[in-house]
C-alpha cells in the first residue's frame, strides 16, 4: 500500500456525499429551519405584543394616578373651601347672636328705665298726694279755717317747691 492509496478519492463518492449534503440541507431547510423560524419570529411578535401591552398598561395606570392625584387635590381644596364657609358661617351666626343679644339687653334695660322713671313718677305722686294731704291738714288747722281749692293747689305747690330744692 502506497502513500497514494491511502488518500484515495473517489470522484463518485465526493459527489454523491455532496449531492446528499445539499438535498439534506434543503429538506432540513423546508421542514426545520422554516417552522422553527417561524416560531421563533412568531414569539419574538408575542414578546413584543407583551412588552407593547405592558408599555400601554404602565401609561394607563400614570394617567389613571395623574388623575387620581387631580382629583385628590381637587377634593382637598373643595373641603378646604367648604370648611373655610362653614368657619365663616359660623362667625356670622355668632355675630348674629351676639347682635340679637345685644338688642334683647338694650331692650330690657330700656324697659327698665321706663318702669324705674314709671315707679319714680308714681312714688312722686303718690308723695305729693300724702304731702298735699298733710298739708292741706296742717294748714287747716294753723289757719283754722277751710281753704279752698286754689288755696290748696298754691300751697302744696309751694311746700313741694320747697321739698325739692332741698
């Protein structure tokens, strides 16, 4: 056995193995390399139809917090502001009380000046009437004689006179 006999290459062979390497590959080509292709792209589209989803999904949910945050806000000024009326209400309420309060005390103490100057005017009166009285008794008999009317009324007035300026 030579050197040549050993590296021997039939050109048959070479090209049956070649022609047998082609058709596998083609044959693998259409029936592994296309399937798995296509399921690989139809995977690489499903990941990112989930990633678009997931995007759209984080968006909904910051406008849906925007939205919340609007609203929160929007709730704390509307009872900030419905405190702040129901504060001002009551001050106007209380103002109002205490105006009607004061109006009630005017009130009562102007009653009571005029039942005081009342009562005072009748107790002068009735003075005058217990003084003209004793008086006109006095008189009756200092003089001892009767007087008449006008006699009476000018010295009741007259000792009357004389009480207040006392």
């Amino acid at each position: 056995m030579g050197p040549g006999e050993f590296l021997n290459i039939n050109f048959f062979t070479a090209l049956f193995t070649l022609v047998n390497t082609v058709a596998l590959f083609l044959v693998l080509k259409k029936y592994l390399f296309k399937p798995v292709m296509k399921m690989i792209t139809d995977r690489q589209k499903e990941i990112d139809d989930m990633y678009d989803a997931a995007g759209a999904a984080e968006a909904t949910a910051k406008a849906l917090e925007q939205e919340y945050q609007q609203k929160l806000s929007v709730a704390a000024e509307t009872g900030e502001r419905m405190v702040k009326e129901a504060v001002a209400r009551g001050q106007n309420r209380e103002e109002e009380i205490i105006r009607q309060a004061n109006a009630q005390a005017a009130a009562i103490l102007d009653k009571a000046s005029a039942d005081i100057a009342m009562e005072k005017k009748k107790a002068i009166n009735d003075a005058k009437d217990e003084i003209s009285e004793m008086a006109l008794a006095i008189a009756e008999k200092v003089v001892g004689r009767e007087l008449t009317a006008a006699d009476q009324a000018d010295l009741v007035d007259a000792f009357i006179n004389e009480l207040g300026e006392q």
